[in-house]
C-alpha cells in the first residue's frame, strides 16, 4: 500500500486546511486509517483515525471539535478537515494505516501502523 498526503500549506490562525490522502496499490479496503503530526523536535503524535468501514473515528484531545476525520472509499482516500487551526497545529502531517481493522483503542498507537506517507507541511501563523 502506497500513501500520498497533500493539502498542506501555510494558514492563519482561525483558518482552515482539508488535507488529503490517497491510498494505492493492495489497499486492504476499510481498514483503520489515521493521521498524526510531528512538529518539530518532538515526537509524532496521534491526531485522528477512522476506525474500519463503519466510521467510527477517535481524536485526540488538542484537535476533538476542531478536526474531522472522513473516508470516501470509492476514492481511496481518507481526509482531515482541520478548522479554527492554532500556531500549536504547526508540524508536518502524515498519514497511516493499519492492515487490520483493530481495536478503537489501538488506532491512537502509531506502533500498530504499517503503511506511512510522506507527510505534508502545516504552518499555522498567529
């Protein structure tokens, strides 16, 4: 499974960005898809998965009411529509997905993903 993350960009606070990921090759179907962020110097974080084909989604958080998660699976694609974004949000955006469904637990442990775009720049400006 191959991953491509766009839709970053630079965006002032109070805005909003919709990032994209497109998945290809041997997508396994509706399984657990997520982002996380990493800013820098600090570890990559869970931002928000979609957890298998019923849309059950889980957020961390720093994000919960501002960020939605969603699927078009005739697309392959999952997205982040990240609105009232802060300077905090800056970091470079990747997504993930498992080869499973799993747990609602396990779909915030990047431990678990197997497949990793590239990542996509978020720049929040004050």
């Amino acid at each position: 499974v191959q991953l491509q993350a766009f839709g970053g960009g630079s965006v002032q606070a109070g805005g909003s960005l919709r990032l994209s990921c497109a998945a290809s090759g041997r997508t396994a179907g509706s399984t657990t898809m997520g982002w996380f962020r990493q800013a820098p110097g600090r570890e990559r974080s869970f931002v928000a998965a979609i957890i298998g084909g019923n849309s059950n989604t889980r957020y961390a958080d720093s994000v919960k009411g501002r960020f939605t998660i969603s699927r078009d699976s005739a697309k392959n694609t999952i997205y982040l529509q990240m609105d009232d974004v802060k300077p905090e949000d800056t970091a470079v955006y990747y997504c993930a997905s498992r080869d499973t469904v799993g747990s609602y637990q396990g779909a915030a442990d990047k431990r678990l993903y197997r497949n990793w775009g590239q990542g996509t720049l978020v720049t929040v400006s004050s």
